[in-house]
C-alpha cells in the first residue's frame, strides 16, 4: 500500500511539473504597444534595463493612433506608449475604454512644415494649412498659430478642448483642413498639398524632419501634450507597470534620448503631468 501510494504522490507530482511547464507566467513579461518612433525606438534601449530587473519586454509596433487602445482595452497589451494626454482623455471619453495614464516619459515638440514658405512672415492672404483629423491635436495646433500672432481663441475656451470653430481672430484668413489621418501628413507635406502642414513629432520623424531645424514653427516647451504610458485601469499599479515607466526615466534612456533627438523629444519626470 506505501509502495502505491507513493507511486500515485510521484504521478501527481510530475503532473504538476508538466502543467507548470505548459503554462505561461506572464508576471515577468511585459507586451507593449509603441508607434514605431520615437517610442519604439526608446523602448528597445529600455530592454536590458528590464532584464536587469526581471522582465522582458516584448515590442509590438503600431502605425496608427487607433489599434494601441483597442488592443490594450481587449487585454491583448499589458501596456502602450504612443499618446499624449488629451488624445487619452478623448478615447476614454468617446469610447469608454478602461485605460488610464500610468505616467509620463517624453513631449515631442510639434512642429509646422512649409516645402514653399521659408519665412512665417511672408504667409500670404488666405494660405491653407493641413492638419490631423484627430481633435486632440486641434487646441495644441491651434495654439501654436495662436503664438505666433496668426490666430486667437474665443474667451473662456480650454486651449486643450479647441477647435477651429473656437477661432475668434484670423487676420490672414487661414485655411484649416483637418480630414488627414496623422499618419498621411508627411506625404501632404513632400506633396505640396498647402501652404503650411502641421505634423506629429513621431511621423516628422519618421520622414527625417526636425522640428527644431526644419520647422517654421514649433510649440513652446510649457505644452501640456506629454507622451504616456497608457495601462488597463486595474491594473496601473502592477509592479510590472511600475518598473516600466522607472526604466523609461533612466539616466541612461535620458541621455540617449537627447543625444539621438537633439532636444525634439524631451524626458519628462513621471508625475509632471
């Protein structure tokens, strides 16, 4: 009878071993949505920091603003890196999605590109100027003509919440168009398609545009635009998440990322927004 009953302790035993090995233990990995730069392109150098700590980190790349947030409220993400503030706001407000804002890493500085405009002071009298299709990034354009002294807004509205219907000035009669997904801007800048396109830091990039070389104007350093890591609600404080935006704010991740973006994308302290 011992002989069977150990017989049966060791089976059980080994069947717990084989079930061990046939499932996943994802406490020590982390699956991460990114636009492909600069996110992706920061995340990759975050990856030994991690290992150091436990975990890997597993890269998935998005060319557009809409799958990050629906594969990340599906559950199919642990995480996304992609999104400024306002455009999360937005999403969770339009579409109920359970995301939150785990913390701040970068601002990119948006700029606006003229491929026959050298000089904003020589805009001529009714000039057209594309723009995203995404309204988050309407008060944040807006403002940056605002700046300029092109525009001003109607009394009382959120500069974050504009829209171009809130322009109360307009001297020169701007154009706005704004039915392009953000991702096309670049190919309506090389295009010539108007006078002025405003492009997303990541897609200028992307096209090797620098907005602090190659732009006409740029947004002022004060931006509420932040770049965050976005997690499912119930899970913003899992230790995972945690280590995440601690590497992403590393000393190392910092000075690599002035070095490669010349002061076009910026750390920014975790809690700063």
């Amino acid at each position: 009878m011992k002989k069977l009953i150990a017989g049966i302790v060791t089976a059980l035993a080994a069947l717990l071993v084989l079930a061990g090995c046939g499932s996943a233990d994802n406490s020590h990995k982390i699956v991460i949505g990114a636009s492909p730069t600069p996110h992706a392109e920061i995340l990759e150098k975050v990856k030994p920091i991690l290992k150091k700590e436990g975990y890997d980190l597993e890269i998935k790349v998005f060319d557009d603003y809409v799958l990050p947030n629906k594969a990340l409220n599906a559950g199919d993400l642990d995480a996304n890196y992609f999104q400024h503030i306002p455009y999360l706001d937005l999403e969770v407000k339009k579409k109920g999605y359970k995301i939150v804002n785990a913390g701040a890493v970068h601002l990119e500085v948006m700029g606006v590109y003229s491929k026959t405009v050298k000089n904003i002071k020589d805009l001529k009298d009714g000039a057209t100027v594309i723009t995203s299709n995404s309204p988050s990034d309407w008060g944040r354009i807006i403002t940056i003509f605002q700046d300029a002294g092109l525009v001003t807004l109607k009394d009382g509205v959120k500069k974050t919440e504009a829209t171009f219907e809130d322009i109360a000035t307009n001297p020169k009669h701007l154009v706005f168009k704004h039915d392009i997904n953000p991702e096309l801007l670049t190919q309506a800048y090389n295009n010539e398609e108007a006078d002025l396109v405003a492009i997303n830091a990541n897609f200028a990039f992307g096209a090797k545009l620098n907005p602090q070389k190659d732009a006409l104007l740029v947004e002022k350093d004060n931006s509420p635009y932040v770049n965050i890591i976005a997690t499912q609600t119930s899970h913003k404080d899992d230790a995972k998440i945690k280590a995440l935006v601690k590497a992403l704010h590393d000393k190392t991740i910092v000075d690599y990322v002035n070095e490669k973006w010349g002061g076009s994308v910026k750390i920014v302290p975790a809690s700063s927004k």
